[in-house]
C-alpha cells in the first residue's frame, strides 16, 4: 500500500475576524490506483483566531451525501472516514470511488465554504518479474546471474515507462512505450541491479491541460547470491586444554547463509548449535568427541534447493607419528630425525622432545625444526655423545596424544676406519685364496707327475715304468698305442704303468743274492718320440 501525493490549492484567510470567502476553489484532480490510500482536502478556514476546525463537514459525490464529521473519531477498520480537519480519507481505493466530490463545511461563526475534488481511479497495472520469489513483506528476490524479465501491463492505453531507484540514490528510466504492455530484460543480473522497479503510467487530463492523472506499481527486487565454494571447517584448542573450538564460515554469502553445526554420530544426528550469520564457532568438551565421530556444518540458502546443501565436516582421527626408530650419526657432521603424520583429523599439534623427562626443543644454533605438509624433521647440528638418547615425536589432537620414540646412537669416525680396513683385508684375502686356487687347478698335471712317482709301496709293491730298446722294438711299437703326431712330425709313444706284485719283487731278490746277474733294463728315449703323460 502506499499513500497517495496529494496536489492541492490551499487558501488561507488572513483576517481571523475575517468570514470565510464564499468562492469555491478550483477544482483538484487526483489520480489513484485500486487499493491505494487516498485522502481528499477540504482546505478551508475560519473562525476567530487563526486557523480552526470546521464544526460541520459533509461530503457530497455526484450530488449524493456520502459522509459527514461528528464529534466521535472515525471506528477502526472504517474504509472512509472524515478527518477532524474535514479532509475525505480512504483506507483503500476501489474502482467504484472514482467520481466528483464536493466538500461543504461549516464553521464556529456559522459561515460555510464549498470545495471540489475530482478522484480518478486508474485502471489496474498488473506488473510480473521472473524469476523471483515473494517474501512476506512484498519484496522479491533472484538468483545472481538469472535472466529477468519485467512485464508491466494496463486495462487502458497509457504511456508506460520502467523506472529504476538503485541504493545508490541512482534514478532512471530504463524502459517506455505508449499502450497497453511494456516489457524489460536483464540478463546475467548482478548485484548492482538490486533495487525499486517501478511502472509508472500517466496521460493527460481531458478537462484541464495543465493537470494529468498517473498511476505506479512499484517492487522491490533483491539479488541473492552465494558463494562458489563450500563452506570452511577448522578447529583451535580453547584456553581450557580440556576443550576444543569448531568454527565453520561460508564468506561472501547474500543475505546471511544458517549454518548449523549437526553430530552425525547420534540418532538422527544431533544438532548442536546454529545461526544466520556468515560464522558459527561451537565448543566441545574432550568428552564429547570419538574416534570416527563426524561433526558436520551445513549452510542453507534461499536460493539453494534442498539437493543443493553444501557443508563441511570433520570425521576424527586419532594421530599416529611414523618414522625411523633407531638413527646412527658420527660425531662431528649434523644429523637429522624425520617424523611423518598423515593420519590425524583435525591435523594433530606435532612438537619434539627430547630425553624420557620430554623436555621441549626450540629452534637456535643447535636445533633447526621444520615441516613441509605430513613431515616434520629435526635437525641437530655439531653432532656430540652429548646428543645420544632419546627424543619423541609428540602429535596431540582433540582425541589422543600419540608418541613416535627415536633413540639416536652417536659413534666415533675411528670406528668407522676399523670397519673399512676389516672389511678390506678380508677382501684381499678372499681374492688372494681365488687366485692360489685358480693357479693350482691350471697345474695339476705337473705336480701329480713332475717329479716321478715317489717310493715303492710298504708291501713291497711299486709302479715300474720300463722303456725298452731292442730288436723287437717294431713289436713294442706295435702293441703300444700311440697318440696322433704333434705338429712337428715326431711320434709320440704311450707309456703304460704296471704294478709288479710282491711276490715277484721278493724272487727279484732271491736271484741278486745267489750272484746271478740280472737282465739288465736300458731306458733309452727315442729321439724322434715324444712321451707324454
């Protein structure tokens, strides 16, 4: 609803002993649209000392009485009433209420004056936006980026115009046309296009010229909009080591998102907190939360449907440091512990200690702390015996504290230079041994027959090797095999081993002691063979 501006022309007498003029003013033409306030001067004055009331005011449309003053005020809910002052108001404007009126008052010193209102009822103006939605209070809103379309239609021809009031105190005219219909567009509508959309239609009175009759229908239009990304969940520790803070924001939001803080855990999820705000915190006790727990935010928004919530949650984690257990460094050079954290959630508060009383290290000329994502790394540098011990890799989270135990070994470079010269002379060694090896294996046939064949036997046995030279040399060739000629033309001849048996040996020595002269066994080479063993 909104009031009417009302153009009127107002008479003042000057004289207040003076009687009220008896000329009727020239008549004022208003304009109103069905369901508007509307009121009617009746400007007049009289009486004795500047300007008074009237004591009678009656009003007459079309020559019929439709309403008069009394001393009692206008009943609550009465759709037409007169005022104290005379004036005809009309708590909302109907079709029918378009007419001429006259106003007839009278005042204390029993003199009257008349005056004519003419009230024009405009056709209706039917006016549409899409896409938007209504609110309770009128307004509408849409969604940032939406093509809007604006219609604005009339019963009657009228010269109809689109007009703009920004929050800027911008003031313009986007659209008009004569007729009956005017329509507007806006694509991909921004937030700067949030404002008062107004219809307006007007045309020129028949009666009078100068006057002109117009009609408007204004709405508000609001361009909601959401951010892009999904709200943000991260988590501090409270002054109260025994408590913990969840906040969840979802920045750049129109107007405010709800954000809700729900425990997936329960039945049906328990809510825990929630608020129109940009930013919503919750405070947990330690208590309160578990291993697989999930704490989640949602926001909701106007122009998200109901598959569209976006939120983001927790699902907790215990810690659990891992690294290298035992480390051994050599005096002097630095040397560097790593620990590696992938597991916690929320991300686990990760320090080092040092010794079973877990004193706390700080950074500085001996200790250099760093970390790059799940790994954190201390450095000690100028490595002494002093060093040696052990040191803890400490991650604590809402949910546990859990300890990674790395005991450091410091040894003298000494130590080292005997491992490398034992580890050499067992090399040498082991080489040395493969070469006397190899040696013998590529000689073994001179050494089983390079020097003879060694004593006879203990039981009297011997091998004899006998080379004969005599007539029947061509018979011992011929039962002796002979390998194939070597390559410069000389034969070779096979010498065989026998075994002369004991009991022929101790006859041997029978003949030698009775003065018998043996045969005697000539061993002759011959120089065209070659014996080969």
């Amino acid at each position: 609803m909104k009031i009417v501006a009302i153009a009127a022309l107002l008479h003042l007498y000057s004289s207040a002993s003076a009687e009220p003029s008896a000329e009727v003013p020239a008549d004022t033409v208003l304009t109103a649209a069905p369901g508007d306030v509307a009121l009617l001067p009746c400007y007049s004055s009289g009486g004795g000392s500047g300007v008074v009331a009237p004591i009678l005011t009656i009003w007459i449309k079309d020559g019929q009485e439709i309403a008069r003053s009394g001393a009692a005020t206008p009943e609550e809910g009465q759709r037409v009433a007169v005022l104290r002052d005379g004036s005809l108001s009309f708590a909302a404007v109907v079709a029918s209420d378009q007419g001429n009126y006259l106003c007839d008052s009278t005042w204390p010193d029993n003199s009257s004056t008349k005056a004519g209102v003419r009230l024009h009822v405009a056709a209706d103006l039917t006016t549409s936006i899409y896409p938007a939605t209504a609110l309770p209070n009128g307004t509408r809103y849409t969604r940032r980026g939406s093509n809007v379309a604006f219609t604005c239609s009339s019963q009657q021809p009228w010269q109809l115009t689109w007009a703009f009031s920004g929050a800027s105190g911008q003031n313009e005219s986007l659209n008009s046309t004569s007729g009956r219909e005017l329509s507007l567009r806006i694509d991909h509508i921004q937030p700067d296009a949030q404002g008062l959309y107004s219809c307006r239609a007007a045309r020129a009175s028949a009666q009078q010229a100068a006057s002109s009759s117009s009609s408007s229908s204004s709405t508000e239009l609001l361009v909601y909009y959401v951010p892009d990304r999904h709200p943000q969940c991260v988590w501090g520790p409270a002054t109260d080591p025994q408590h913990f803070h969840f906040n969840c924001s979802w920045l750049g939001a129109y107007p405010s998102p709800n954000l809700t803080w729900v425990d997936e855990g329960g039945a049906g999820g328990q809510l825990h907190q929630w608020a129109l705000a940009d930013g919503l915190s919750l405070r947990l006790n330690r208590s309160e939360l578990w291993d697989g727990q999930t704490l989640r935010c949602r926001a909701q928004h106007p122009v998200l449907a109901d598959t569209d919530k976006t939120s983001c949650s927790f699902t907790f984690r215990p810690p659990f440091p891992e690294g290298e257990p035992l480390v051994t460094a050599p005096l002097g050079p630095s040397v560097t512990l790593t620990c590696s954290e992938t597991t916690s959630i929320p991300p686990a508060n990760t320090t080092w200690k040092k010794g079973l009383q877990q004193e706390d290290i700080t950074a500085g000329p001996k200790y250099t702390l760093s970390g790059e994502g799940p790994d954190f790394q201390l450095t000690i540098h100028n490595v002494s015996k002093d060093d040696e011990g052990v040191y803890f890799c400490r991650s604590e989270n809402p949910l546990a504290v859990r300890e990674l135990e790395v005991y450091l070994t410091v040894r003298a470079s000494s130590a080292y230079t005997g491992v490398v010269i034992g580890i050499f002379i067992a090399t040498l060694i082991v080489g040395s041994a493969g070469v006397l090896a190899k040696a013998l294996y590529s000689s073994r046939h001179r050494m089983c027959l390079g020097n003879g064949f060694g004593p006879v036997d203990a039981d009297g046995g011997g091998d004899v090797l006998n080379l004969v030279e005599s007539d029947e040399e061509q018979i011992f060739q011929d039962t002796v095999p002979r390998l194939p000629p070597v390559s410069n033309g000389r034969s070779t001849t096979l010498v065989q081993i026998h075994r002369i048996p004991s009991s022929d040996h101790e006859d041997l020595e029978t003949a030698d002691t009775s003065g018998e002269q043996p045969e005697e066994t000539i061993q002759t080479e011959e120089p065209e063979d070659l014996i080969t063993y």
